[in-house]
C-alpha cells in the first residue's frame, strides 16, 4: 500500500464507522490515498496542468499536459511565458482552442494581479471557487479540482464529476445515477471529509483520478 498521510488514515476509517458502504471500500481498497500533488511548480502550474485535463481520459490528458510542460524547458509555466507563447505554439500540442483560451485568460488574470495565487491557502474554499471561476473556461470542478489537489482540502464534494456521481449510485445501489443536484445534500454525511468520500466514489469506479 502507498504511504498516506494519518489525516487521510483517521479520515477513512472515520468514514468506515459512520457508513457501511464506505466501510466496504476501506474494507477493499484500504486507506484513502488521495494523491495530494502539491506543485512544486506552483499553484499557477497546477491550474494550468487542470485545464489540460479537462474533459479528457487520464492517459490523453497526461500525454497532452506533457506536450504542454515541454513547451517551457528551462522552468515551469508561468504566466508570462504562457502569453509569450503564439496560439500556434499551444494548438500544437493538443490543447483545443478552448483550452488555449483559458490558458491565456488565467495567465492573463494571474499576472495582472487579478487573481493571486499566492494567497489561495489562506482563503476558504467557497471564495477560491469564486475567484477562480471567473477565469474563462474554469468552472466549479476544476477549481474543486485545485483545492483537492494542489491545496489540500478534505471537505470538497465536487458533484459535477461524472465518476463521483457514477460511484456513489453504484455504492448505494441508485439507478438511475443522481444528477449534481440530487447528489450535493448527500454530501452532509460525510462533513468534513467529502474529498476522502468522493476519493472512494471514484475508487467504485476504477476511475482515473483526476487533477
């Protein structure tokens, strides 16, 4: 088993007391692992890595942000080499146009001081969604996605994830699998460790971690 933190060992296994159904996956999987990624790159770099795997399988979101560290071989992306950078440059690596425009107008947001990461620790989760998400093509998951892994946060329940979703209805035997609203006061259950819950939901599933 890989090593995890004892916040995430206490977490699951508070989960296992409250929920039989939890209690099956730490029974099967053992102890949450929620890869907690923290970029040494920075959390600039993390935003940018979840853009590029958006609405991707794992292994194609993978190949792609790769392309896309590539691009900046003497240090990792920042936002001024990312507005350096022609569209060219950036389609050339996959990324869609889309992408590319959310790429551009978080940089853009980040170094003209709009949005300042440096500052994202300290901030509750709800004002670090508001403050992403007013970036073109951030929505509510990925910045879910940022506070999960690159800040940390056990208690996001980050009901727009398709896995999340699918694992909870195959966990509590739901058909037809709940939509984001219908699942969201689900969540309740599982205060203050939803992260860990969704974690397990996705474990249900197989499911490629994302972030």
């Amino acid at each position: 088993m890989a090593r995890v933190s004892r916040a995430l060992v206490a977490a699951s296994a508070e989960l296992a007391r409250r929920d039989p159904a939890m209690a099956a996956m730490v029974e099967q999987v053992g102890p949450c692992a929620l890869p907690l990624r923290r970029s040494p790159a920075g959390h600039f770099a993390s935003l940018a890595r979840t853009i590029c795997y958006q609405q991707l399988a794992g292994r194609a979101a993978a190949t792609i942000h790769g392309r896309f560290v590539a691009l900046f071989p003497d240090a990792a992306p920042s936002p001024a080499a990312v507005l350096a950078l022609p569209d060219t440059a950036l389609r050339g690596v996959g990324l869609s146009g889309s992408k590319v425009a959310s790429l551009r107008d978080l940089a853009w947001h980040v170094e003209s001081g709009e949005i300042r990461p440096a500052t994202m620790a300290r901030r509750a989760d709800e004002e670090v969604v508001r403050t992403l998400t007013v970036v073109r093509g951030i929505g509510r998951w990925t910045a879910e996605m940022f506070l999960m892994f690159q800040l940390g946060r056990l208690d996001v329940w980050p009901v727009d994830d398709f896995g999340v979703r699918n694992g909870y209805a195959r966990l509590y035997g739901l058909d037809p699998m709940p939509t984001a609203r219908q699942l969201e006061p689900h969540g309740d259950a599982f205060r203050p460790y939803r992260s860990v819950a969704a974690w397990y939901c996705w474990r249900a599933v197989d499911t490629v971690t994302p972030g």
